[in-house]
C-alpha cells in the first residue's frame, strides 16, 4: 500500500526504548510520526498535531492510556483512530480501553506486519468516514439554499436505514453493505435543486403549474450531475446515488415524475427514500406549511399504501414507527 507524508501518526508511551522502536518501523513505512510521555502530554499533541491515527500504552503516570482515550473522545476535534498497544493482554483490559473509545488492541511484543495491517485498516476507515461527511457536505450546498435546512438531511439518513433494515430481515433482496451505501447517498436526493431558481424554491404557498414543472427539474439534474461525476470517477456508488436523485418522487403507481414508472420498475433505492423524505416534509415546518403531527403523518403514509408507496414498505414503516419517533426526537430542531 502506497503511503504519503500526510498520513500521521502519534505515538503515546512512557518507555523511551519502545516510543523510539515504534516511531522507527513507522517512519520507514513513510509515516509523519509524533510522539508523548504520557497521556497528558498526548492530549497536547493531539490539538497541536491533529493526527489521523494516536498508538497509546495504557500504563502511563501522569495520565494513563485509559485517561487519555477518554478525554481526546471529549475533544472531539475530529475522529481520531485509536491503537491500544499495550503488555496487558488480559479481558478486563481489552474491554475497558474499548469500552473507553479505543477502536482496536494489539499487545507487546507486537508483529511488525499485524501492525502494519491494523493501520490499514484504520486508513481505510477513516476514508470511507471522510467520504460520508463529503457527500453530507455536498448535499447540504443544496439544502442550505432552501428553509429545509437544520437536521433534514441526518433524519432523512436514519429513516432511510430503518426502512432498509426492516426491509432486509423481512424481504432480503439488500444486505447490510447496501443499507450502509444507501443511508449515506440518502442525503443527495435533492442535489439538484441548486439549480432551482430561489423564487420557486423558497416561495411560500402553492406554485403554479409552471413553477412545478420548474421544481420537478431537480431530479433529472441531480441525475445528469451523478451521471457526470461517475463518469469522470467511475465510482459505483455514483449509479445508486443517481438512482435515488433520479427517481425518489416516482410513485407506485405511476404518477409520479420525472418517468412516471410504475411498481418495481421504480429502484428499490428510490422507493425507500420516498417514504423517508415524505416523512420528514410532513413532520417538518415548511415555507409553505406547518409541521403535522406524527400521528397525523403516519395517517398520512398509511393512506398511501400502494398508491404513492410500495405496500411492503409501508408495512417496514408501520413496524417500525416507533423509531421514526425516536429519531424525530434526537434530530428536534430548535
């Protein structure tokens, strides 16, 4: 695996034999290295430093290995891997550095090539977490343009998920890599409304024939920017993404747009979003509408059955109504 000098890492241990043997093997495999004393030292480094993966010891004076995890996850400056390498290799051990925020352990002695391979690992996770907060970031460009703005697109996320989830255990069809993808390219579905004149998109009451015709545009631009990009990157998320700006107001029973198809003609991807977003609209303050209760969203949701939305997934909804609840509550605006 081809590294570069940006990847950083930092190194946390009150044995200087052990720090310098550690940061030696790292820096020849081209890391930037960092090293601490001791956990409070760490924490310094940690804000002074910022690096993308922290190796702590647990035993330490001044502040343990256990201390540190625990304030650099208060911190919260952004998500930094943490590696317990530690000589204890006893449970109790294990489960409190984990149970502190540690994402993995390995003891003393350790394998130069195990170690190697958990950094992987943690590179490969860190990227995929900065990819998610990308694609958040690019779909909130179009949110922030509308008064959607706040938790619509973090509710629309985890909505999303529980349908999938629902629908995975009773339905198969989807797997859990799927629902992971699918919660994640959720948040683009209204990508295509930066090029929705802010008259149309903001204007309180209803709009007219014309203005709608205009509104409806953003799907099939959302579609032809996803298409674009995945053909500059060839990246396969891009064509689920596509699937889900394309056709997320699709009803099934035809008469939605911008194809009018019908039933299973309409992604899986799509139909699942649908009841998602349409929640969330109902349940949210609108320029041109206040916010319905649940229960009368629900009713709502419940009346569309096979007409707007896919029976079956009406049905993932009704068992899982209680989480929708939930998640309405922890993403409140203020």
């Amino acid at each position: 695996m081809e590294l570069s000098q940006q990847d950083s890492i930092l190194i946390i241990d009150d044995a200087e034999f052990d720090r310098q043997l550690l940061a030696k093997k790292l820096s020849a495999w081209n890391y930037n290295i960092y090293s601490a004393e001791n956990g409070m030292a760490g924490l310094k480094a940690l804000e002074s430093h910022s690096p993308e993966i922290v190796i702590t010891d647990l035993q330490m004076p001044i502040m343990n290995g256990l201390e540190f995890i625990k304030a650099a996850r208060r911190l919260d400056l952004h998500y930094t891997y943490i590696i317990v390498l530690s000589s204890s290799d006893d449970k109790k051990s294990i489960v409190q550095a984990l149970a502190a925020g540690a994402d993995d352990y390995l003891t003393k002695p350790f394998h130069p090539e195990e170690l190697q391979t958990r950094i992987q690992a943690a590179q490969r996770i860190l990227r995929l977490q900065s990819q998610d907060l990308l694609i958040l970031a690019m779909a909130k460009l179009a949110d922030y343009r509308s008064k959607e703005t706040g938790f619509h697109l973090e509710r629309v996320q985890y909505f999303t998920k529980i349908l999938a989830t629902d629908y995975m255990e009773n339905h198969g069809v989807i797997n859990p890599q799927y629902i992971s993808s699918l919660q994640t390219l959720s948040s683009l579905h209204d990508i295509g409304k930066v090029a929705i004149p802010d008259a149309i998109l903001n204007k309180p009451g209803k709009l007219t024939e014309a203005e709608f015709s205009i509104m409806k545009d953003h799907t099939t631009i959302g579609g032809k920017m996803m298409d674009e990009i995945y053909q500059t990157t060839g990246a396969p998320q891009l064509q689920l993404a596509r699937d889900i700006v394309l056709y997320h107001h699709e009803r099934f029973n035809g008469s939605g747009y911008p194809h009018g198809l019908l039933a299973e003609n309409i992604p899986i991807s799509a139909r699942l979003v649908a009841l998602a977003d349409v929640y969330d609209a109902l349940t949210s303050e609108r320029c041109y509408k206040s916010a319905f209760s649940h229960e009368k969203a629900q009713g709502i949701i419940l009346s569309e059955k096979g007409k707007h939305f896919d029976p079956l997934i009406v049905e993932c909804f009704e068992r899982r109504y209680e989480d929708f609840q939930s998640v309405a509550m922890q993403y409140k605006e203020n």
